[in-house]
C-alpha cells in the first residue's frame, strides 16, 4: 500500500507539472489532479483547495490561524485530497497537511510550529488585553485540537512544542503522524 501511494504521487506530481505555455492551476473545468500553491495560508490557499483537486502539493510559511480553520474543516469534509508539502510547512500551514487524508512531504521540507500570536494589538486597554488574552487561548486550543486529531500525538505534545518556535524535518514529522509518506 505505502509503496502504491508514493509511486502514484510521484507519477501525478511528474505527469501533472505544467508546460511553460500553460497556466499551473488551469483546470478546462474538470477536476484538477494536482494544484501547485506556494504562498501564505490564506484565501488564495482556500480557494485553490475548494477545486478539490485529487492532489494539493503547497509551500507556505504560514498565515491566517481562522482561514487555516476553514481549509482543515474542508479537507475534512472532502475527505479525498492528498496533501504533498514541500520546502517550507510552517505555522498555520502545519495542520493544513495534517488534514488531508494522504500526507506527504519531501525529505528536505522543513516544518516549524510556535506559540500563537496577537496582531496588531498596539492600543489595547486592559479590557481588550483580556479579550485577546481569552482569544489566544482559543487560539491554541485550536490549533493543538487538529494537530492530535490528525497525528499521533496527543494535543499537549503539540502544546509543549509550541511554547517557542521549534523546527523539525521529514523523518520527525513522518515519526509524530504528521505526514504519511516521505518523498
């Protein structure tokens, strides 16, 4: 089976690259076999997703904790796309690959998960500390909630690795569930 699923997503990714005369994504209304998305998680990202491609191969150095919520409760719900990331996997990318129901990613892709952060919160009073205070732990949750629910690992592992920005490769995220297959 493992092997089957690595030679298939070696096949597409190879058989699917695009000629330089056409676009990346274009699809002549059929359902595309792969999308290629390099990018921040972010709408482009979720729409790119939506076509439903059989394959999403991405590189992302993050983005959108919200939007990553809507892709992951997507891929979920689609419930047939292989994920194939490469390059960079970080931050709010990382449970976008752990939601597709065949993970995949190179043997030199890097993976990085951290705390999450408040944006743009220079002029907050004390109650809207409080407020955003309530909001990253929601925050947290969230993310720790879809890393366990899709790897091996239970959410305070995912807890304990976030309380700084913490790299990984492909072997430990092949070890911890996060991916099915290397590449």
């Amino acid at each position: 089976m493992k092997k089957r699923s690595v030679n298939e997503v070696k096949r597409v990714i190879s058989e699917s690259w695009p000629s330089s005369s056409e676009s990346p994504n274009s699809t002549d209304g059929k359902r595309p076999d792969l999308i290629r998305y390099f990018g921040d998680v972010d709408n482009k990202m979720l729409f790119s997703v939506c076509q439903r491609p059989h394959h999403f191969m991405f590189s992302s150095g993050g983005g959108c904790l919200y939007t990553m919520s809507a892709i992951t409760d997507f891929l979920r719900l689609a419930g047939d796309i292989r994920i194939i990331a490469t390059g960079q996997c970080m931050s709010a990318a990382v449970p976008v690959l752990a939601a597709g129901r065949e993970r995949f990613c190179t043997s030199q892709t890097r993976f990085m998960v951290h705390p999450v952060y408040v944006s743009g919160s220079a002029d907050l009073n004390i109650n809207a500390l409080q407020i955003e205070q309530t909001e990253l732990r929601l925050k947290l949750q969230l993310m720790t909630r879809i890393l366990a629910a899709h790897t091996k690992m239970p959410a305070k592992f995912w807890r304990d690795r976030m309380q700084g920005e913490n790299y990984f490769g492909a072997r430990d995220a092949l070890k911890w569930g996060l991916v099915d297959f290397i590449l």
